[in-house]
C-alpha cells in the first residue's frame, strides 16, 4: 500500500502548498523538462511536449500542481487510460512538493476508482512511498484488467482526494 510519512503528514496537514489539478499543464511540463545539477539532460524534448499536450487537450494526460502563492513550486503529469495511470515525469523546486503532488496523485486514483499507478522506475524516492516491482506477467495481467475498466480523473475529485489518502493511512499504517 501507500506509505506517507508522519513529518510529510504533516506538511499535507499544515496546507504551505496548495494543490491544483489540470491547470498548468504546459508549466508542469517545462517543470519537468528542466535540467539540474543532478539531472543534466532531459528526454522531454519539443516533440514530446507537443505529442503530450494534444493527449492533454484530449482528455488522456494529466497534471497535478503544487503551488506556494503563485509560484509553481512542483509537480507531475502522466496519463489516465481505463483505471490505469501513467506516471511520466515529477519535479519539485521546493523541499517537499513533488511528495505533496504524489500524495494527491494517489488521492485522486483512489477516489476516481484506479487500480494501476506505473511509475515506469521504481527510485528509491517511490520505494519509501511502497511502490514495488512486479514481474512482466503480474504487471500484464493488471494492466489488462484496469484498461477494461472505466474512472473519473479531474478537479472535482480533488477536494476528497487527499482526506481519502490521510484517512486511509491512519486506518492502515500505525508508524
């Protein structure tokens, strides 16, 4: 299951950031095509932004924002086929704030009825929110399942999807 952290509980609960859905597509894209001292290259090139942003206007890719004021502080995107999400790229500017994204990524599948989230690479970053590696059978198996199965993704679930997260972590983890 997921895992969040009693001091990212805390962060979730002190609101410093504030979470929208949708919103700044294009501005999460660039987010996640910047580079940095740690990661000098970027596979997120013009080509990609364009292909992801016709799959955005149509529904299919999507975006969480995690703002402090009015500055885009982090984020993710990916995207939503069937009940299963696809999770291509995060960045964070800010201490924190790419967590803030996952947790309302996972709030929002939960509600919306998801049963896979692909995180492509399982990083040590994902390991300690308990994303695991299964095998190419499993993963095919599960995959087929969510691809026949219809969800809800969107804004309106957004103001359920993080107290669905909290609560079913207290009623599931005891650190």
């Amino acid at each position: 299951g997921f895992h969040v952290s009693k001091s990212l509980r805390k962060v979730l609960r002190r609101e410093a950031f504030s979470v929208t859905i949708d919103t700044a597509f294009a501005q999460v894209l660039e987010g996640c095509a910047e580079t940095t001292s740690t990661r000098p290259d970027t596979w997120i090139n013009n080509e990609i932004v364009r292909l992801f942003t016709e799959l955005h206007h149509a529904g299919v890719a999507h975006s969480v924002e995690v703002w402090r004021e009015d500055r885009l502080v982090g984020g993710l995107y990916g995207l939503a086929m069937g009940a299963a999400f696809f999770g291509e790229s995060m960045f964070s500017r800010e201490t924190n704030a790419s967590k803030v994204a996952l947790c309302h990524l996972v709030g929002l599948l939960r509600v919306g009825g998801f049963a896979l989230l692909d995180t492509q690479f399982i990083t040590d970053h994902l390991k300690r929110f308990g994303a695991i590696e299964i095998s190419q059978t499993e993963y095919l198996t599960q995959l087929s399942s969510a691809l026949m199965r219809s969800t809800r993704f969107g804004p309106v679930l957004a103001q359920w999807a993080l107290e669905d997260t909290l609560f079913s972590q207290r009623n599931t983890q005891t650190s």
